[in-house]
C-alpha cells in the first residue's frame, strides 16, 4: 500500500476516497445490490487492468472463470455475504488480458441506517505468487514422498522426539515386516536385540544424533517374525526454523548378504593362509624325514648286519635295545610324513561305520575309567577312500588327546554324518564342492585358546608337560586327512570342550573291501648271485647297501648319481638289477636313469629306494620291472622285493 497525504481541510468523505484510491496492493471498489460495480481504486485498475471508465456499470462477474460463472458463484458470493454478513473465500480470477490469478476475496454487505441493503464493499487481493509457492512446496513434499514411498531396499521413516514411529515406508514394510497401522506410534527400540536393549542402545543412538549431528552403527535388528538381520543404520535430528527437534530421520538397510560375503572372504582368506602355512611346514619336515631316513636306513642295517656275527648276551641285548629305538625313530619319520602327506597310503572304499565298530574296543580302552565314549553312527553312510589302518591311527590319536584334556571325566562322542558342501564353503575348505562324510569327534574337556587351537595341527606343537607328547599326533591326523582328499577344522573355547571335525569325500557304489591278512614275516631265502649297479650320492647309505647286497650273495657296482651309473652301463660288464636312489643330484632323477637303463640294458630288473614315498615322488610313473622301496630299509624287506623282482611274484 502506497503512503499518502490527506489534506487535514478535506471533508472526510473525500479524505476517505482518497485513502481507497492510494491502496494499491488491493481491489477496495463498491457494488450496488445486483453486484453492478460502483467505484474502482487504483489497486483494482493494477492487477485486474481495467481503468475506472472501463469497469464501472459492469457487474463483477466478469472477473470470475467460466467454470465459476456456470456454477453462479458471483450470485452466490452476495447472497452468503448478505445472509451471514461476510463472504470470504481464495479462487481463480481473469483479468481484462484473460490472465488468470489467484485471489483471496472478501464481500460484505452495506446497509443504510434504516437496515436496508444497500450494496457490497469487495477487498480482493492477488495471492498468486504466494500460491505458486505454496503448490511448489506442495509438489516437493509430494514427489518427496512418492520417492520414500517408492524406496523398498531401504527402512526410511520418521521418529518424533521420543523415538517413536511417526511415519513408514514400503521399504520398512518389507525388511522389518510390520505394517505401517501396526508401527505407527510404537518405540523404535522394538526392532533392537534384548541385549542392545539391556545395554540402552536405543535411546544412546538418539542422544548421539542429536548431541552430534549424527549417528551411524552396524549391528544386529529384530523382524517382526523374530528373525535377526544385519543392518546399517543412520539417524540424523531434524530441527524447525525455531532450531526446534522435533524428530529424527532414521534410514536402514538390511546387509546381512554383504555382511555373510564378507565373512566367508576373510574364512577364505584365513583357510588359505594357513593351508600355505602348514604346506610350507610340511615340505619342511618332508624334508627332515627324508633326510632322517637315510640315516636310519644306515642305522638299522648296521645293527641288522651285526646280528649275524654276534653271540654274547650283553651284545646283543644292547643291539636289540638300539634296534627297538631306530624303530622307534622309524615311526617318528613316518609320523612327519603323514603330516606332510607324503607317506604311502593304502586307499580302498571302505564303510566309516564298520571301520569304527570294528575299532571300538581299543578306542574304549584307550578312553580309560573316567571318559564316556558314546557313538552315534547312522545306519547306512556313504563310502571313503581311505586307507584303513591309518584312519585307525588318526581316530585314536585324536581320542587318546580328548582323554587327555578330560583329566577328571567326561562325555567323549564320536559322530558320522553326512553333508553337501557348497561352493561357498568349499571354497572355505579348499576342497572341492559335494557330497563329504562327516566325522566329529567332540569332548566335554579343558578346552583351548583360539590361540592354540589355530595351532595345534603344527607338527611338534604340544600343550602337553614335558615328556608326556610329541606335538606329532595331530599333525599325523591332518596329514591323513588332507592326503585322503579331505578337509579337518577345530572348534573349542576354555572350559567348553573341543570338537574336531572332519571331511571326506563320500563315494556311492563301492564295495568295502575285505581285510587282508597279514603276510609272513619270515626270513627270504638267500638270492641267487648276479650282478647289482648299486646308485647313492650319500656315501654312508652306499656303504650299508654294498653291506647288504653283499650278504645277499651279489657282485656289487656302485655309482654317486645318474651320469656315472650311465658311463657304467655303457662298459661291457653283465648288470642284473639297478638298485637306485630317486632323489639325487645334477640333473637325472632316479625314474630317469631307469628307464635309460632299460632302454641299455633290456629286461634289466630296477629297485628304486627313497626316504619320499612314491606318491610324492616324480610323476612320471615306472614302467614294467621297476619297484619301490621306502627308506629306511631292511635287509629283510631288501631281498623281498628282489625276490618278486626275480619271480614276480
């Protein structure tokens, strides 16, 4: 409205239209009985641009749209005003151009002193700007609230000050699994675990939020069903233009899949790691074995050799007791080796039912008074390719050590089942997906550490007092298993028992077979003289051979490695059997040299020896007329595989 000055002379009649007409932010003009326009200001003219010649005796109708007119608004609009004193309303008004706006009116009735109407004084103000506004706020709220609603990955609703529900969307709906009638107006604190809720992690999160401007966690959240989901969760305060709170936004997303990904990766991770570490320990004391053995292999024949010639007592007491503790390394070596997976297996489809019936008297007695062995076997169970005795050794070493760690009694359980494994958790294993026979053995013992259980399948690793182990037993164990194409794990806690699990590959369709017997160990007869190319770079281990194949009635020839045994071959000297060594230096292994001595020497008989058995040596294979002997040897094992050299058979 535009200031003006009223002369303080002017009648008041003229001071009056002189204020009217200086208003110009409103249509102020007049109306006879019939709604004929009797006086026109300044406002009026600006926004509904018709000049005061142009408007006056024309009926105010014409500011009104056609939809407006054909509903007789204008009537009326005059009619209420005179029955109730007052018309106020907001609409569509046109303009002389036929531009619309929108306009907030106000009619009321004139009436002279006698009570008789008179006429209308109409205020009409121009609301359009305010309006489109208004309908821009409204639009935003709207297609704010169709993109919420349209949201399903993610819980987006609001709290008030409190913490209760006050708004839903389809996302919540979906991932919580309530309704928007049935959470509206109940405490967020109900989709929190009862331990969060023991610990006031709700209401911490809200005065997080709004004491920083934020609060952002992970953890776990309850469905309607009871079910936990892992979600991601953030709060955020909102304030008025009062800087008011007067709730808060909470957004969550249900990651339980990503969480469950993540967790396998690092499982992955972690199982690869520590395959690549006891890979590593078991090339190591592959190694140590290998070496050891040739050392035995002197050892044990050079007692074995002095036997023979010795008669005293005292002598051979003491040859006997040497002999028992070069056994006793033997077992040692074997024990490393099956945990690097290189000892010789004798693997056939066998029934883990049977094998462990047909087992359970040692296992009972190895549980002693105080343990309870309870075995819970199915009817029927797939096959394992395992060898038989070795899966008895391994079976009784890991109850002799859950005996051990139930000093006071207890619960041992034995269990056969069986599992399909996935690719996921294939992968875990490192072992292929499908179908595994399962084999728990589980204590109600001491327990361990995470610490020791991450270690206890390290060779010479033991928790055991001094003298009471060899740190050996498990590391066999896993050796066994991972040789027979299996997967073994650990699960224990302090004070909570222990729970080994292993993995087999199962079989269908193979048939166990039955037990052989045991061969005769009696002493081979002596050999018929020929000729032998004994070849080993170890110069102690060739001095025992020479020893043995020379009471076996041989002419000896020797050579330190693969070129000089083929300088040998080449002279004209009669040869019947090469007796080598696979593993040996510059260049040639021991496969090598016997199949370029057959190709010399045809029909030649070959004997290779190694302290590796032969599923980890070269993969080539032997042909016809090689044998495999492992180190450390017997003269008497010696002159049996010479014999069926000799005989076939």
């Amino acid at each position: 409205m535009n200031a003006v000055q009223v002369p303080e002379t002017a009648p008041e009649k003229e001071r009056f239209q002189l204020l009217v007409d200086a208003v110009t932010d409103y249509a102020i003009y007049m109306l006879d009985p019939n709604g004929i326009i009797a006086s026109w200001n300044s406002g009026a003219q600006r926004f509904k641009g018709y000049i005061e010649s142009e408007i006056l005796g024309e009926h105010f109708s014409r500011f009104y749209t056609d939809e407006d007119r054909a509903t007789e608004l204008p009537r009326r609009a005059l009619e209420t005003a005179a029955r109730e004193g007052k018309f106020e309303a907001e609409g569509w008004r046109v303009r002389k151009d036929g531009g619309r706006f929108w306009a907030h009116v106000v009619i009321d009735p004139i009436w002279d002193a006698k009570g008789n109407l008179i006429g209308y004084a109409k205020i009409t103000r121009d609301l359009t700007e305010r309006r489109k506004a208004e309908e821009a706020l409204k639009e935003s709220e709207q297609r704010f609230r169709l993109l919420v609603q349209g949201v399903t990955d993610y819980a987006i609703y609001m709290l008030d000050p409190e913490g209760y529900v006050s708004n839903w969307n389809p996302g919540a709906q979906r991932i919580k699994g309530y309704t928007e009638d049935e959470i509206r107006g109940k405490h967020f604190s109900r989709f929190y675990t009862d331990e969060d809720r023991a610990r006031g992690l709700p209401q911490r999160a809200l005065e997080i939020a709004r004491r920083e401007g934020r609060f952002d966690a992970e953890g776990w959240r309850v469905r309607k069903d009871g079910t936990r989901f892992w979600a991601s969760v953030v709060i955020d305060p909102i304030y008025n233009d009062m800087k008011r709170l007067i709730g808060f936004a909470k957004i969550t997303r249900d990651i339980t899949e990503r969480r469950n990904a993540q967790e396998a990766l690092e499982q992955a991770q972690a199982a690869l790691f520590q395959a690549q570490k006891m890979e590593t320990v078991g090339q190591l004391t592959g190694g140590i074995a290998h070496d050891f053995n040739n050392l035995l292999t002197i050892i044990v024949n050079s007692l074995d050799l002095l036997t023979r010639n010795v008669t005293g007592a005292r002598e051979t007491r003491l040859i006997e007791s040497a002999q028992r503790a070069a056994d006793r390394g033997a077992r040692l070596t074997q024990q490393l080796l099956a945990f690097s997976r290189r000892q010789p297996l004798q693997s056939e489809l066998r029934n883990p039912r049977t094998l462990i019936e047909g087992f359970e008297t040692v296992l009972r007695r190895a549980c002693g008074e105080l343990v309870n062995l309870r075995l819970s076997l199915p009817t029927r169970s797939s096959a394992i390719n395992v060898d038989g005795a070795q899966f008895e050794a391994a079976l009784l070493n890991l109850v002799v050590n859950a005996r051990d760690a139930m000093p006071d009694g207890g619960e041992l359980t034995i269990a056969v089942s069986e599992t399909e494994l996935n690719e996921t958790r294939a992968a875990i294993c490192n072992i292929p997906a499908g179908p595994y026979v399962v084999l728990n053995v589980r204590d109600t013992g001491i327990g361990m550490s995470k610490d020791v259980a991450e270690r206890v399948f390290e060779p010479f690793f033991t928790t055991k007092e001094f003298g009471k182990g060899t740190g050996l037993g498990l590391s066999q164990v896993y050796g066994f298993i991972m040789q027979s194409g299996g997967h073994i794990e650990v699960q224990s806690e302090p004070g909570k028992g222990t729970t080994i699990t292993m993995l087999l590959p199962a079989h269908d369709g193979g048939e166990e077979q039955d037990e052989e017997g045991s061969s005769d160990m009696g002493k081979p007869a002596r050999d018929t003289a020929g000729t032998v190319l004994i070849v080993e770079d170890e110069p102690a281990v060739l001095e025992v051979a020479m020893e043995i194949f020379d009471s076996l009635g041989y002419d000896v020839l020797t050579a330190t490695d693969a070129m000089h045994a083929i300088e040998v071959f080449e002279r004209d000297i009669p040869i019947d059997v090469l007796f080598s060594d696979v593993i040996m230096p510059n260049g040639m292994n021991g496969v090598e040299l016997s199949r370029k001595a057959q190709k010399l020497r045809p029909g030649i008989k070959v004997l290779l020896a190694s302290g590796y058995p032969m599923s980890a040596l070269p993969s080539e294979g032997f042909d016809e007329g090689v044998s495999f002997i492992s180190k450390p040897y017997r003269w008497t094992e010696l002159a049996d595989k010479l014999r069926v050299l000799r005989t076939g058979s």
